[in-house]
C-alpha cells in the first residue's frame, strides 16, 4: 500500500483502544509505538507516557512472538505447527485492504512458504466494520469448525464479494461455495457461543497489543501494519528464517 495513501479501515474504522489504564499499559508494554512506526502513513502520536507507567519488565518482541499459538489442530490456520516463522494476521472480512492482500499477497506467500514448511498462517477474525463484519467473522469460524475456513476465506474476499454485504443469507451462499458440508450445523455453530467466545478471543488479542487498523501482521513477533507489497513480506520472511536458524 503506497506510504502516501492511508487505507480506508486506517480512515474510518479506528475504534477507541485505551478503555482502561490497563490496556493502555499493556499496549505501551507490547510495543504500540513498533507497530505504528510500521504502518504506512502516520495518524498523530502514539500517546504520551505518565510518571505512573514503569519500564516494561518482560520483553515485547517475547510477547508478541509468542501470540502465535502454533495449536495443530487450529482451524483458522494454515502450515506446521513447527515452521520457523508464522504470520498472524488480523482482519476483518468487510476491510478492502485485506481484500487485496487474500487475493494477490497470500496466494503467493502460501505457495512459496507454506508449501515448503517455512511460513505457518494463522487467521485473528478482527472485525472493525460492524455488526456484518462480526456476522462474516462468526460464519468465517463456523466454516473452519468443518475444515472448509481456507475455502470461505477465499470466497468472501473474492473481488466483488464485501460489496453484496453479509446478511445471513449471503453467509450461507458463501458456505455453499466454500463446500461446507453441513449447511445446518454451519449456521447453528454461527449463532452459538463458542463462534462467539472465538471471536472475542481474537479480538481481545488485538486491543491488547494495540491493533488499530486491518490487516495487520506480527511476523515472528515483528509488526506489519497493511496490505504491504508482497517483497515486504518475502524479505521479512527471509530474515525471519535465518534468525531462528540461529536460535
């Protein structure tokens, strides 16, 4: 995404984050001041400090490099569960910007990285848009509970797709395309609470560590603010390897 250009979630959907001098610590903790520093173009300051604030007294890039769950039986994840690098990313299906980045950046970084055991994916539903951003991220869980996520994950970004919305009934058409078995329990696990409890865990992760705007990334614990060119993430991919190679 070009440095002079802000993205339209960057524009209009920043959500207030520091809801308590709890979370406006731990986002100091967990390196706000890094992300932002990524993203491409800046919006103000990243909040003063107060004399109250002590030194953080764990390592941030620790903190943020151990966010990847590496679960393998995770659903909304793509790669070994031992790969030497793994992208987070936060997104929100309804977010143009991400839009871009499933179509033309993942594809690639998936069939050069994935496929060889390098680069592990895993997806944080992080709606920013709305009540249909939140419906789309529900329905996005509830495929993925019948290993067909990858599948609506590519159909509800497909070009032309956030543009017919995400009513129920087009949640459901999208299920059909992605071949989700079951259509009845796609949509009472949409409804339930655990589609729900997901969906705040995802979230809740990113207020934390003081996400912002969508898509964003931690690539081994490193920010990645938007829908950066794909040689961005080659090259941070790169590093990203031979750095645990040492390790």
């Amino acid at each position: 995404m070009p440095s002079s250009k802000k993205s339209s979630a960057q524009k209009s959907a920043t959500k207030p984050l520091l809801i308590s001098a709890g979370v406006a610590l731990a986002a100091i903790t967990l390196g706000l001041v890094s992300w932002r520093a990524t993203a491409p173009a800046e919006n103000g300051s990243a909040g003063s400090g107060s004399g109250a604030v002590a030194a953080p007294r764990t390592d941030p890039a620790a903190e943020l490099k151990a966010l990847a769950r590496r679960e393998s039986g995770d659903k909304l994840a793509v790669g070994r569960a031992d790969a030497p690098v793994v992208l987070i990313e936060y997104s929100d299906f309804k977010c143009g910007y991400c839009g871009k980045f499933a179509r033309d950046t993942e594809p690639e970084l998936v069939k050069k990285y994935v496929a060889d055991g390098t680069l592990r994916i895993e997806w944080r539903n992080f709606p920013i848009f709305g009540a249909e951003s939140e419906a789309a991220a529900k329905a996005a869980w509830a495929a993925g509970q019948q290993d067909r996520f990858d599948a609506f994950h590519a159909a509800a970004y497909a070009a032309g797709s956030k543009e017919k919305g995400f009513a129920e009934p087009r949640l459901v058409e999208l299920a059909r395309e992605a071949q989700v078995p079951d259509l009845e329990r796609f949509k009472a696990d949409m409804a339930g609470e655990q589609a729900a409890a997901a969906l705040k865990k995802d979230q809740e992760e990113g207020y934390r560590i003081g996400v912002t705007s969508t898509p964003s990334f931690l690539l081994n614990g490193r920010p990645i603010a938007g829908a950066q060119p794909l040689d961005t993430f080659t090259a941070a991919i790169a590093k990203a390897k031979a750095e645990a190679a040492k390790q």
